[in-house]
C-alpha cells in the first residue's frame, strides 16, 4: 500500500472519498440499494445522491413489501446501507482509520486511533474510535473460495493462562484449553496463500469436521493436522489426510507439518497480547476477521479498494 502522504493526498477532501467509495460499490454505475434498479436519478444540487423511481416490490427489513415508486421516489447516497451509514464522521477520516488498520501488521488498539486521528484534546470520545474499528472489522470478512493445494488445519485457544487469573476468575486446575476459560479458535491455511479462521464456542468432533469441509476443497493436494481426534475421520469425507504427532515431538515428516498455521497463530496472538491486551468472547471473531483480511492481503496493492467492496 502507498504511503500515509500518498494515501491522505488522494483523498483530500469528502468529496474524492465519495468518488473512490462509489466506484467500488458500482463499478458499473450506480444501482438503488433498494431494489438493484441501475435506471436511477443523480441529484444535481447533492452530489453522490440519487432517486430511484422503479416501480419493482422489494420486502424492508421487517418483511414489509415496498416500491422505490411511492413518495416521489427513494432516495440513497454512496454510503447508503453501508458501514458508514448515518454516520457523523466524515469519510477523510473514516479512511484514514482504515489504512492504519490495515497497515499495522499486529493491529492498532482504539485508543491508539484516537491519539492519532483525532488528539487527545480533540473533545471526542475514545469510544468513536472503538465504534469506528469495530465497524470496519465487520466488514472484513469471508470473500475466501475453498482452500486448494498443501492445507493446514490447526486450532488454538485464545486467553489468559488459568494460573495468572484472579483467585474468584479461576476455572480450574488446568492451563490450556476451554477448561481454562480461554477461547477456542479454528483455522486453515493454503501454503502461500490465503488463511480462514473462525472463532469458535466449543472444539467438537462436529465443530472441527464441519469447519474442514466448509474452508478446504476435497481436491487438495494434502490435508496436514497434528493428532486431534476431531481430525480423524477427515479421509473418509474425501480429503487425502496427513497427521504429525506432536505428542511424540514429531514436528516435520517430509512436506508434513503444520508451521504456517502456527505462524499466524503466532502473528495473532502477539497481536492481541501486544496492541489489543485484552480481547472478549463477544468481539473476539472481528479481531480474528481483521487478522485474516490483513494476512490474505498482505501483498496486495489494491487491498483498501477491496475493503470498500466490502462495506
């Protein structure tokens, strides 16, 4: 990505933002929200605004059947039904939070935003910038096909050690895993290629075979996992399974291992004790969402511009 100079100098002002922001939603022109009619009608004293007169029911969100016909029309913006909807922020800065989120490798904390973006004697509130990050986290998400080529399957649990909690947050005498309290996560990743990961609530037998079938393709070339028993039945659902045993120390059999996996669980991890300090069972899958849109675009130049396909 371009540096924080280019990238604040091309988008100066509100109105590149809503250009860019437009182009990504329609890159073949504007189309109502509403109904997905493209016959609609620009606004001349609003710019990025338009008027939808299609005559096509639609159901609200409460079911409801609507037309964009009735009243005069529906009118939207280049930021209806988006991330940024009703917002009173204005997109300059929006994008701005966006690039150092996607920029800092092990993630950026809100209240770091907030010094930077805003000051802290700005007179806005520390939690715009939560809101703010949390939105953008929701939309990085999925856009991933299956899996194809050397797999990894892995799992991980994400939280504090049992022996380091508080005597009255304790759950146990055992250090890892759900009895501890800590969050499981389940993730698989192409060699040199893209991650998914996903938080879970509980590490079943169902949980890690359904998660396999959904994110690998049953034409890869391998399917590499440690000795889990929820791995265990992964050949008869059609994928040519491999196993290390790390019980047994063993870590590497030939071209069988589970090390980039690992890695970004290590990148994750570092990410959370690091900048973030302290994540939650309710938020932890955007963290997770944010860690895997930044991996799977790591060497991609036009990685903002898909953030924005997806708002």
């Amino acid at each position: 990505m371009k540096t924080l100079k280019a990238f604040e100098a091309d988008f100066p002002n509100e109105n590149a933002c809503k250009a860019l922001l437009a182009e990504c939603r329609w890159p073949d022109g504007p189309a109502c929200p509403r109904c997905g009619n493209t016959r609609v009608i620009a606004l001349k004293a609003r710019p990025f605004h338009w008027v939808c007169k299609s005559g096509k029911i639609t159901t609200d969100t409460e079911g409801k059947p609507v037309t964009c016909a009735k009243d005069g029309g529906y009118r939207f913006s280049v930021i209806t039904k988006t991330i940024f909807q009703d917002t009173k922020i204005p997109l300059d800065i929006w994008f701005r939070v966006a690039y150092l989120m996607l920029t800092s490798k092990k993630g950026i904390s809100a209240l770091q935003i907030h010094r930077t973006v805003f000051g802290e004697d700005s007179g806005s509130d520390y939690r715009t910038s939560w809101f703010m990050c949390h939105r953008l986290r929701c939309a990085m998400r999925g856009g991933i096909d299956q899996l194809e080529g050397e797999v990894e399957v892995d799992e991980t649990y994400i939280g504090g050690k049992n022996r380091n909690k508080h005597w009255n947050k304790k759950t146990g005498w055992r250090v890892g895993g759900p009895a501890s309290g800590k969050i499981g996560v389940i993730g698989a990743i192409s060699r040199k290629g893209s991650v998914i990961a996903k938080a879970v609530d509980e590490m079943g037998f169902t949980t890690m075979e359904d998660f396999v079938a959904e994110a690998v393709s049953t034409k890869a070339k391998m399917v590499a996992t440690d000795e889990h028993a929820g791995y265990r039945h992964l050949g008869a659902h059609g994928f040519f399974h491999k196993t290390v045993i790390h019980s047994k120390h063993q870590y590497v059999t030939g071209t069988v291992h589970t090390q980039t996996i690992e890695s970004f669980w290590s990148l994750l991890k570092r990410g959370i004790m690091g900048s973030f300090h302290h994540v939650t069972r309710e938020y932890l899958p955007l963290y997770v969402n944010e860690f895997a849109f930044r991996f799977n675009g790591r060497n991609d130049p036009a990685l903002f511009r898909k953030l924005l396909q997806t708002v």
